[in-house]
C-alpha cells in the first residue's frame, strides 16, 4: 500500500465515519434522554433513502400509508386513553387534531407533489417531512407506556420495534433496492484524492448539523430541558420538563437524523428496506466508543469506525464487517476495567 491508496481509503473511511457520526449522535442523544438504546436508528436510514428513490420514479412513497397507520394508531391509543380517564369528547377531539393533523396534510400533500417530479432538492425536502414524524409517533406507540421500565425491558421492546419495521418496511417499499443520484456531480482533484460532489456535501451536512445540534442544546430552552432530563430525569419532573414531551422530541430528532443519513448515504450505495440495520449498528459501534454518553467521543469513535470499515475492506473485504463488529469487544472490556459500576439497586 503506498501513499496514495492509504489517502483514497481514508477519505472513504472518514465520508462513510461522517454519516456514521451523525446516527451514533443520534443513539447517544436517545439513551441520555430516555435510557433506550435504539436498535432501529438504521430503519430510519433506509426509509428516507427509499422515500426519496420512489419519489425520483414519479410514485407515491410507502412511507405515505406507513405513516398514516402509525398515527391512526395512536389516535386510536388517544381516544382510549381519554375514556379511561374520563376527559371531555372536547379534550379527545384536540388530541385527536394534534395526532392527525400534521400526518394527513403532509401524506395528502405528497399525493399530489408525487407525480409531479419536482426538483430532487424538494424531493429531499419533502422526504425529511415524512420520515420525521415517525420518530413521535414511534415513541408514543412503542415506549412512552414504559418510560419507567429497565433499560434491558427497554432493549427487548427495540428489538422488537426493529423487527416490526423491517418486515412493515418490505411490505410498503418491497424487496428491490434503489440507489439515489448525486445531489451534486463536480469533481474535484486534490494531489491524489478525488473528490465528488457528494463527498463535499456529506462532509459539509454533517459538520452543518453537529453545529445545529450544539447550539440547540447550549442556547434553545427546549434543547436545555433535553439536557436537564438526561442529567436527571426525577429531577427534570420536578422542575416541570415533562419527560414524555422530552421523549417525543428525542425520537422526532433521532427520526429526522435517521432521514437525513439516508438522503447522504443514498448515492453512495444501493439501499435496501433491510439495509438500515448494519448502517445503523455501525452508528451503535460508534456509540459505544463513546460509552453511550459523550458526543464529543461519539464522533471521534464513528470516524475511526469509518476508516476501520475502508482499510478492513482493502485488506481483508470478506471479514470487513467482523474487524469492525469485532472492534466493540475490546472497547468493552476496557470500560468495564476503568469504571467497574456496582449492582443496581
């Protein structure tokens, strides 16, 4: 291996630890908030990359009906829960025009924008607006009834969660897999490195939302009481940070990462409805680098999970994904040897 091809593989490896970090934010972001650990991060990958290749065909995306069954669901969760408590027909019908709205104006918006083939930056726009809201959605239909459960009650129900999208994901996008065109084709040649477009953009979205994120947890009051419930979630409650709203607006986040990933990892390979999962795992590994707590060494752990993955393949491609798998063993041993943690009572 000589200078150049080290330089070509670690530009692959830090484009693809570039999307890795921003799912591995996302998982770290998650747990800190609601102590689950999101198994299913990568389906939201996979549905915004499929929402945008339907999209560029002229169709309706699946994501459409995916979307209006989870919140017909949870409509359905609603007006039970407010005849269990004896609310007003008055106090249902707001719930139920808070959980519908949003859903049946895009879905109906989109059957209409479908065929019309807009530009793909609209397109991508409007993907964003479609798989976002499955993160609320999720989190009302999947865990907020066990908010208060164990983390391992809490892994059960993602496993769970992961295989129910993957399977409804088959169903509504079926088995083909789609690759999405570039969101810009220059080139650019820089000593023995070439650079796309889209390796310019993957770079430049990525350090665009880790800047959003930073300053919407430092100065928004919402991305505050965000930070209040993972320090403390008791104490967050008695401060009146309701920890289900908390929790809704840490799936939606984790949902909108989840969709934009798949839009910057969409050109670069074929996506399939079950591609998520190993996209979103290599996220995980980044996540536990960091111990499931600490951005800053999230982001370090998904680059180094990038150029581990680009230099696996171009020594040994068939066992690329043990050595990166296989990277998360000694990690672990190494943090159960710095900071053993006594029994919970």
């Amino acid at each position: 291996m000589d200078f150049s091809i080290a330089a070509i593989l670690a530009l692959d490896g830090l484009t693809n630890g570039a999307v890795y970090a921003l799912l591995a934010l996302a998982t770290v972001l998650v747990f800190a908030v609601t102590r689950v650990i999101f198994i299913p991060q990568g389906e939201f990958v996979a549905f915004g990359a499929l929402t945008l290749a339907m999209l560029q065909q002229g169709k309706v995306p699946g994501t459409v009906w995916f979307l209006l069954v989870m919140a017909l669901g949870c409509s359905v969760a609603d007006v039970v829960d407010g005849l269990r408590h004896h609310h007003g027909p008055a106090r249902i019908a707001r719930r139920l025009l808070g959980t519908l709205a949003y859903p049946l104006a895009i879905s109906a918006f989109t059957l209409w924008a479908a065929p019309q083939n807009f530009s793909l930056g609209v397109q991508a726009l409007l993907t964003l607006a479609l798989v976002t809201p499955f993160g609320n959605l999720l989190y009302r239909l999947a865990y907020e009834s066990l908010a208060d459960a164990s983390v391992l009650v809490l892994l059960i129900v993602s496993v769970g969660v992961h295989f129910a999208l993957t399977g409804l994901g088959l169903f509504f996008f079926g088995a083909e897999g789609f690759r999405n065109p570039s969101f810009w084709d220059a080139r650019f040649t820089l000593g023995p490195l070439a650079l796309s477009g889209q390796t310019v953009i993957i770079f430049g979205a990525s350090l665009a939302l880790i800047v959003a994120l930073w300053l919407f947890f430092e100065r928004s009051l919402w991305g505050k009481a965000l930070r209040a419930t993972a320090v403390n979630r008791l104490g967050a409650r008695l401060m009146g940070i309701s920890s289900d709203g908390a929790g809704r607006l840490t799936f939606t986040l984790a949902a909108f990462i989840g969709a934009l990933s798949g839009l910057l990892i969409g050109p670069t390979t074929t996506v399939f409805y079950d591609s998520g999962f190993l996209i979103g795992l290599k996220g995980f590994v980044a996540a536990v680098f960091a111990g499931l707590a600490s951005y800053p060494q999230a982001l370090l752990g998904a680059l180094a999970v990038g150029l581990l993955e680009s230099f696996g393949s171009f020594w040994a491609s068939a066992y690329k994904e043990v050595i990166v798998f296989g990277s998360i063993l000694p990690m672990l041993l190494w943090r159960s040897l710095r900071d053993p943690h006594s029994e919970e009572h």
